[in-house]
C-alpha cells in the first residue's frame, strides 16, 4: 500500500500518518515512512528514540548534495531524473518494521535554486514509490514534491480534517491538486470528531470527497509514540478500521 498523508498544520496530519504506519508494520507489512512536512515530526510521533533522531538533517537541507545530484551546480541546464537511489538506504533511520526518511521540503523564498532542488526530491520520492514494501508519506499541503508519474504509482491520498471551514477548504484545495496530478483515490479521514454533529460538518464540507473513517478524540494522546496508552491504543482502533476499508477499495 502506498499512501499519502496530507491536509492543513494543525489537523493531526503527522499523527494520522504515523499510526497508520504503525498500524501497518504491527500488521507484518515492512513500511516506509517518509517525512515531506517542513515540521520533521513524523519521527517522534512514530515513537523512535529521541537519540536516534537527534542531529538528523532533512534532504532538503543538503543543497549542495541536491545541487550536484541534479547537475546544477555551475547553474544553467539540469537533470530532471538525477541519481537519487542511494540517499535511501544513506539516510533512513530504521526502527522495528519501520524505516524513516526524513526528506523535508523546500524552502522557495531563497529563490534560483528551487528547481533543481524540487527536482532532486521528485525523483527521491519516485524511487521510494518504486520500493516493495508500504508506503507512508507525510506531506505538506501544498503537494510539492508530487509528479504526475509518482501521484499515478500512488494507492490513495488521504486528506486529514477536523471540523474547521479552514481545514475542509484546505482539503478541498488539495483534491483539487491531487486529481490534477493523475491521484486515482482521494479520501478524507476527520480527525478529532466526538459528536455526530461534527461528522456532518465534515462530510458537507468537503463535497464530492468521500470520508474513509473518524477518529475520536482521545485525551492524552501521547506526541512521542502515537500507540502508546490507553489512548494511543483506542487511536489503533479507529485507523485498523479506516485502514480496512482503505484496502477493500484502493
């Protein structure tokens, strides 16, 4: 299965993506996590040990490894498919039946180099979608790392709300991305929803976008370790059922 993970800050998008990772490696399944949130925060909600995170650098950040990747160092022309393979296994962080790439994304306001880094990281991702195994990407809303090829390759996109107008705007504008790329399954999942009222608000508000599942609010819900407690286990609950009717339909 290969999924993307995204909606607007603040929704629980990181939380949402790291347990059904979860879920998916206590199932049996090797899963690749892939942190694409300018946060980096996928990491702790996955419950890997703070040291094993320490010091860690998003591939976004290594301009000049991406720059001379892409072949863009002495400006001008550049690849569209650079060399990228390797960084995988170079910088993944594994724990348990999960594996983590902390891929970040980039930061457009330093301008001209952009286009060679984006590119880069296009391709990383394209080689990850590639890769047996599960998929996870945490994405940011904005959907920059996505091509037309690797949105094809991908089982769904899942849009995380809650039951905020700015969120269900957000999600509407994401769909509208994702389909725009060649995304073949768009769901929403709501998040944080403890009345049948807030159900409802959700499912107008999104339009035509079909909801997968609700997940409850859960009081202390740990931040390091999403499965952790009482309530990281009822949060288990809510995402082993979305994830069944994800794969009925995907």
């Amino acid at each position: 299965m290969k999924l993307a993970v995204a909606g607007k800050g603040g929704v629980g998008k990181t939380t949402i993506c790291a347990g059904l990772a979860l879920a998916l490696a206590e199932q049996g399944e090797r899963v690749m996590a892939v942190d694409a949130d300018p946060n980096n925060c996928l990491g702790y909600a996955l419950g890997i040990p703070p040291e094993k995170l320490e010091g860690i650098t998003p591939i976004s950040d290594m301009k000049e490894l991406l720059e001379e990747r892409a072949g863009s160092a002495g400006g001008g022309m550049y690849n569209l498919t650079p060399e990228v393979a390797d960084l995988i296994d170079r910088f993944k962080v594994s724990w348990g039946n999960v594996d983590l790439l902390v891929m970040g994304t980039i930061d457009r306001g330093g301008g001209g180099c952009a286009c060679p880094l984006n590119s880069a990281l296009k391709q990383l991702l394209r080689e990850l979608v590639a890769l047996p195994g599960a998929l996870l990407v945490d994405m940011e809303a904005g959907l920059e790392h996505l091509g037309r090829g690797t949105a094809a390759a991908v089982n769904a996109f899942v849009i995380v709300v809650d039951a905020t107008p700015a969120a269900l705007r957000t999600a509407r504008r994401i769909s509208e991305l994702a389909a725009e790329l060649g995304v073949r399954n768009i769901w929403a999942m709501g998040n944080r929803v403890s009345t049948p009222e807030q159900r409802q608000e959700i499912t107008n508000g999104l339009g035509s976008i079909p909801v997968i599942g609700f997940v409850r609010v859960h009081p202390g819900l740990s931040e390091h370790g999403v499965f952790s407690g009482e309530a990281g286990q009822r949060l288990k609950e809510d995402l082993c059922a979305a994830l069944d009717t994800l794969r009925n339909q995907a």
